[in-house]
C-alpha cells in the first residue's frame, strides 16, 4: 500500500512500506538501493518511488504517494505482451509487480502460439493484473484451434474488471464428394477414322463383330444383314446412297466397317469446403465455404463448419454427397476454443467482468 499522498511521514510509515522490520535510516532509502529498487535500463514499467531520489537531500516529503514495486499501465492498445519483457531483468528481483489494463484499452494476441498477455517464467516477487481494458486471443483459422487471452507460468494475481476472451475454434473442413462413374459408347471403325474402314473383300465386312454402315440396300451377296454401304456391278462405278444392288452386280462389296463399343469412365467426387474462422482479436466469425461440384454421376462437396464466437468451438463440416460409386466422405470435426486462462493453477483469479471460454 502506498504512502499517503498528503499529511505527516513517519519513519514508521516508511519501515512498513519498505523495509518490514528493524531500524531504518534515509541512507537505507535512497532510490537504487537495496530497500528501495531502481529500474533497470530494460525495465518499461513505471517506479512508484521514483520521487524518491537516488542521491543527494532527502526527506519524508519525497516519500509521499510512493509506493515499493513497478507498475505497467496500458493507456493505449498492444499485441503479444509479456511480463518478462515488460520488466526486464528486473522481473527476476524480489520485487512488486503490478500490470493495469485501463479500461477502453484491448490488448491482443496476433497468432494462436502466443498470448495477448503472457506471465512468463522466471518472475519473483508478488505480480497483480488488473483489467480494466479487453484481452482477446487470436481466434483460430480454419480447421484449426483457437488461441489463449491469458497464460501464467508463476504465481500471481488476476483481478478482471472488464473482458477476457478466448480465441473461437476454427470450423471443420466440408466432406470430399464420393466418386462416379458413366458409361458411354464410341463407334470404332475398322480404318482409322470414320473416313477409313473400307473392306473389299467379297462379303464386305468379314469380321462378324463389325457391321456395314447406313446405307439400307434391297439386296447384297454373301453379307448378312441389310446395311451394304456401297456395291460394284461389273466393271462399272461403285454405288452407293440409296442404289439398290442387283443380283448381276459384283459380289466384291465396299463396305465401310463399324462397330460400337462402350466404356465406363470414373470420375472424381468434388472437394469439400473450408472451415470458417473463428472469432478473436480484429476477427469476427467466418462461414464455412461451399464445397466443390464432383464429375458426372459424382458427389459434390460438403460445406465448411463455421467458426466459432469468442471462448466457443468451431462447428462441424458437413458431409460430401454420394456418387454412384461412392459414398461421400464425413465432414471434419469443429476446433476447440482456445482458453481465456490457461496455467489456472498459477493464477489466483477474481472475476467482476466477463470471460469467454475455458481454463486450463
């Protein structure tokens, strides 16, 4: 507790604050001593007794308001914080420490493998949060976790008065649709193409897995069926189209071969969608996208899951429909939150604001 700001200082008043017991002179409190603690060159944090002079006169008025310990106040927004970098080397000192979030001010955590506010290791000494302010984890892509507001790795004091909020989980992917398949039929000429596969041999089309084209004739020799595509009579031209082969033409036949034959071909089943984003610092939620559509007779895919809102889990993606192949794949499982404190057991907590989210 402080020294009051106005009215008498006692040696009394001062044994309290800084020292606990025994005799104490002013050459025990000069500032950078052993009682009362200078900063060190990378110690952001504000002394409460830097009215207390380091050398020089000194006398009770210098130690009124003073305090023993250092404060960070947050008057404006930041990202990724620690206490360790906060207070320098001088977070290993047996020392009060206290960190003020004042309230309007949000600090934040940019990625899921870090903290908007982290109470690292190594730190000695009583350490106080108080938040005024907002403290938001990063909220997790998709298909993926959702980041924590707040991690301790030493013991120490949470009082939130304002908001902390974990990351929301990122939504599960969308099912791949199942597979296809169709059946289709080619006509296969005994040529090489549709203007090849010309037979002179007498009957025409010999092989019996082939037959003659479009032409319908009234009569042929020695070829079955009734679709002779051209004749020869005599040593005259060859007919064909709609002349009608007599029975004094030529037995030796152009015929243009054919023959249908059918294939199944498989096709691929569509992709699934993403999963959406989940809430958290300068994010809000995110829908799932929409699957892809698969190959004839496929399935298209399911849709991504949502993300979810501060402190919630990611919902699941949907499934990819069945093909006449196969069956659509199930959709992925929605992430879980991140936590709005995680390392709980370090953590002596009061909350009169409100939470989003788990411990751990």
């Amino acid at each position: 507790m402080a020294i009051a700001a106005s009215g008498a200082v006692s040696f009394s008043d001062l044994r309290t604050e800084f020292s606990g017991a025994g005799a104490i002179s002013f050459s025990n409190l000069y500032r950078g001593g052993t009682l009362v603690k200078g900063n060190a060159a990378n110690n952001t944090a504000t002394n409460l007794a830097a009215s207390v002079p380091a050398s020089g006169t000194i006398n009770f008025t210098n130690f009124r308001g003073a305090a023993r310990g250092w404060r960070k106040t947050y008057s404006s927004g930041a990202e990724n914080q620690s206490a360790s970098a906060i207070f320098g080397t001088d977070y290993g000192i047996d020392y009060p420490k206290e960190i003020v979030i004042n309230s309007g001010v949000t600090l934040g955590a940019t990625s899921t493998s870090d903290e908007a506010l982290e109470i690292s290791t190594g730190g000695v000494g009583s350490i106080t949060i108080t938040n005024n302010g907002t403290i938001i984890g990063k909220g997790g892509a998709s298909n993926s976790v959702g980041g924590d507001a707040f991690e301790a790795f030493v013991a120490c004091t949470f009082i939130n008065n304002g908001f902390v909020y974990a990351g929301g989980g990122g939504g599960g992917n969308g099912g791949n649709g199942g597979g296809g398949r169709y059946t289709s039929t080619s006509t296969v000429y005994k040529g090489t193409s549709a203007g090849t596969g010309w037979d002179f041999t007498d009957g025409g089309c010999t092989n019996t897995s082939y037959r003659c084209g479009s032409f319908t004739q009234s009569y042929q020799v020695g070829q079955r069926g009734n679709n002779v595509c051209a004749c020869k009579y005599g040593s005259g031209a060859y007919r064909s189209g709609t002349h009608v082969c007599q029975s004094n033409d030529d037995a030796y036949y152009s015929a243009k071969c054919y023959k249908n034959q059918s294939s199944t071909t498989n096709t691929s089943g569509g992709s699934g969608g993403s999963g959406g984003r989940g809430a958290g610092y300068n994010q809000t939620v995110q829908s799932g996208s929409s699957g892809s559509n698969g190959g004839q007779n496929a399935g298209s895919g399911g849709s991504g899951g949502s993300g979810g809102g501060f402190g919630a889990n990611g919902s699941n993606g949907n499934s990819g429909a069945n093909g006449n192949r196969t069956n659509g794949s199930s959709g992925g499982s929605g992430k879980s939150a991140g936590k709005y404190i995680r390392g709980i057991s370090f953590v002596t907590f009061t909350n009169n604001g409100t939470v989003a989210g788990g411990t751990a």
